[in-house]
C-alpha cells in the first residue's frame, strides 16, 4: 500500500518501562533510549493512498488521523506498537481492523492550515467520546535530518510497526526516506488521548517534532514465530 503522510506532529513524552509494560504483547521488548522509554502522541493526515500500482482507494483515499503509540524491538528490529489509532474514515477503520489487527476507531476531525500553523482536533465517536486532542501547531526551524544515534533519530527513525491478534504476533514493514524533521511549537488545548487506566503522561512538557510531507509504502504483515 502507498500513502503520503502530511503535517505530522510528534509529540512525545519519557514514561517508565514499567507503565507501558502492561500495554504490550510479552513477546516484544519495550526499547529503550539511555535507559528511558517514550510515549508519543501523532496527529497527521494522509492522502493518495492505494494499494501498490492501483488507483486510490474509493472513500478512503484521504483522510486525518491521530494515534497513541509506544516503541518496542523484537529479534534487534526496533518498530512502533500502536495503543490507539483514531481516523475519520470508516472503510479505512475496517480494513486496518480486519487485515493489519491495528486497534483504529471512527473519530470526527477538523483540520486547517493558516500561515504554517495547522489547527487540529479529533474527538472519538460513540461511547469513548472522552478521547478528545485539540492543538495549534507548526514548525519553527529549517528541515534537516536526524543523526543517528540521537534521540531524535531513535524516537522517528523506526522501519516497521507490530500488532497483535490473540497469541500471534506480527510485524509490517514500512519504507520511506528519513523524515525530513523540524523543530516545532505547540499549543495544546485538549490532549485526552492517553487517559487509560494504567497510564499518564508526566506533567512536562512534550518534546515536539514537525514532518510537512513523506512518501510512505507499507507492506502486509509477516506472522512472527
């Protein structure tokens, strides 16, 4: 499947190994930066996406989407573990249930750009309405690449994403180029995303990195033994 991911944020936050723990499949290792572990809420919108050589996917080529996600490894592959992922479309929410056992839900957007600074807001449908994030963000530094070895590099640079259904899990590998980062600001007004018994994001401020546009190819899961 090809997609280009647009005005992505990263927002990320240091947690103890032993809070995310519980949120995590045993056989995947909870990774770690200087013996410290991230959390990361990401509010993007994608477009052009299509399975590989094909035209775009009928109402479901485009849309805004905001995900909770952790970092793990298993056999020395670092990848991300998604604890939520919430989209407006419903036909992409049932595939990525059915065929990638991701753990997306139907949310309602509003998404504008004004002079480099986006205006984002989800609220999940239904009965977990109580899963709101509302922001005004952008960059504010010239784009450049990562080094590897940095945190930067270890909280973004990450090839592949794991999921889980029942005993088995799977990994899915992800192609791009580095992301182009930017340093960012953020005014965050509502962030109720990780309001899950279990977690909580420390009362600090977020670090925070800007993507504007990436090319993406992701392929479909391998069952690990």
């Amino acid at each position: 499947m090809e997609q280009i991911w647009h005005d992505l944020l990263f927002i990320h936050w240091p947690v103890p190994v032993s809070m995310i723990r519980p949120f995590v499949p045993q056989s995947l290792d909870i990774d770690t930066f200087e013996n410290q572990t991230w959390i990361g809420v990401v509010p993007f919108h994608m477009s052009g996406i299509r399975l590989r050589g094909l035209p775009t996917m009928p109402f479901a080529s485009k849309f805004p989407e905001i995900n909770l996600r952790v970092y793990v490894t298993r056999d020395g592959k670092p990848g991300v573990y998604f604890i939520s992922l919430d989209a407006e479309s419903f036909p992409a929410v049932k595939i990525a249930r059915a065929f990638y056992h991701l753990p997306y839900y139907l949310a309602d957007f509003k998404v504008s750009e004004s002079k480099d600074q986006i205006s984002y807001s989800s609220k999940r449908r239904r009965f977990d309405t109580r899963f709101h994030f509302q922001a005004k963000y952008g960059p504010n530094s010239d784009p450049y690449f990562s080094k590897k070895g940095s945190l930067d590099h270890w909280l973004t640079e990450r090839y592949c994403l794991y999921a889980n259904w029942g005993k088995s899990v799977y990994r899915c590998e992800i192609l791009h180029e580095p992301w182009p980062l930017q340093k960012a600001e953020a005014e965050i007004f509502i962030n109720t995303m990780a309001d899950i018994e279990g977690l909580k994001l420390p009362d600090i401020k977020p670090i925070l990195h800007f993507s504007k546009r990436l090319e993406v190819q992701i392929w479909g899961l391998e069952r690990l033994k």
